[in-house]
C-alpha cells in the first residue's frame, strides 16, 4: 500500500517476512537436508507398510511371514535386558536416533554464499563457485602474478598464486589486500577466511 502518490506513481511496497541482520542471511541459503529426510521418511514407511501387511493379513486369517516376527518376539522375551545383544541391539538404535537429530540440527552447507546487502532485509545468493572465480580474478589483477587459482573449503578461500618475480613477500602482501579488498566488496554474510600461497620461479 502507498500513500501521496497517484496511480502512475504507485511503487510496490517489499515487506519482508524477517530480517537477515545478526546471521539470518547465512541462515537463509542454508540445505534443506532434503537426502537424509527422504531416506529416513522411506525407511518408516517400509517399517509401517511390513507392519500393515503383517496386521492385516493376521486379521484375515491368511498370515503373511514376510519378517520372521515370532522368532524376534521369542528372542526378545527369552533374552535379559543386560545381555550383551540386547544392549548391542539398543546401543545401534540409540545412535541411529543420534545420528538422525544431529543431521537435523547441524546446518549443512549449501553451494549459494549468502551475500549482504545495503538494505537489511535483503540478501543475495552467490554460488561457491563463482565466488572463488572473483577471488581469482582479483588475484590475476595485481601486479607480477603469472597465473592464479581460487576454491572455496567452506568457509575458507584458498589462492594460490605464481609469479617470476623474486621478492614473493611484497607481492603476497599485495595478493592479500586485493583479495581481501575483493571480499569485502562482496560482502559474505559469514566472515570467509583467506589461506594464500605464493609461488616463485623455481
């Protein structure tokens, strides 16, 4: 909704549905674990499509032995809960349940770096990719630097850089303050550390 403007003057108006200050942009381009979620979902609805069958075909009359039930149940009616199988048994659950919670709670990591931007509300997406090819052309405009190599390891750029000049310090210094000149024009929403090597003639 605008006011004071007539209708060829309407703008529209961006209301966000949160703001991307203190981390929400990192947040934003984070995985949606969509692997772990899909093979965690078919493996429940094996256990409850093998369960139905079993129930079902029970009431009927006509039981199915596709999983060797009563030979589980004698199992685990006949077996302490301090034998070693059972506790192997629920020591194997209990991680799986573990493995499952912290894929769900640790954040992966995505191909997009979150970007900011002037406006709070408002962050870009930049794939990891395309982000050490700025770093690397950055890298290739300085000054003395023969050929130039960039990658992303998370949340660390690794250049590299070769040069025929024999003073490989002043030329790393000024390798480093272009790179990082190049990421704080980028303006990653995660603080991106820089490892930098510089190789001389041999």
């Amino acid at each position: 909704m605008t006011e004071g403007r007539g209708p060829s003057e309407r703008v529209p108006l961006f209301v966000p549905m949160r703001g991307f200050a203190g981390g929400g942009a990192g947040r934003a381009f984070r995985p949606s674990r969509g692997l772990p979620a899909a093979v965690a979902a078919l493996a429940l609805l094996g256990i409850g499509g093998l369960t139905a069958v079993h129930v079902v075909s029970a009431l009927l009359g006509l039981p199915v032995k596709i999983v060797p039930y009563d030979q589980w149940a004698r199992w685990a009616r006949t077996t302490a809960w301090d034998d070693t199988r059972a506790l192997a048994v629920a020591s194997a659950l209990a991680l799986i349940g573990l493995a499952l919670i912290l894929i769900a709670a640790v954040p992966g990591r995505g191909r997009m770096v979150a970007l900011r931007t002037g406006d709070p509300n408002l962050a870009v997406g930049m794939p990891r990719r395309t982000l050490a090819r700025a770093l690397r052309a950055r890298a290739n405009e300085v000054d003395g630097v023969r050929a130039a190599r960039a990658r992303m390891r998370g949340w660390h750029a690794d250049v590299s850089v070769r040069t025929d000049l024999r003073d490989t310090t002043a030329l790393g210094e000024r390798v480093r303050t272009a790179v990082e000149d190049e990421l704080a024009r980028l303006a990653p929403a995660h603080r991106v550390s820089l490892h930098l090597r510089v190789h001389g003639p041999s």
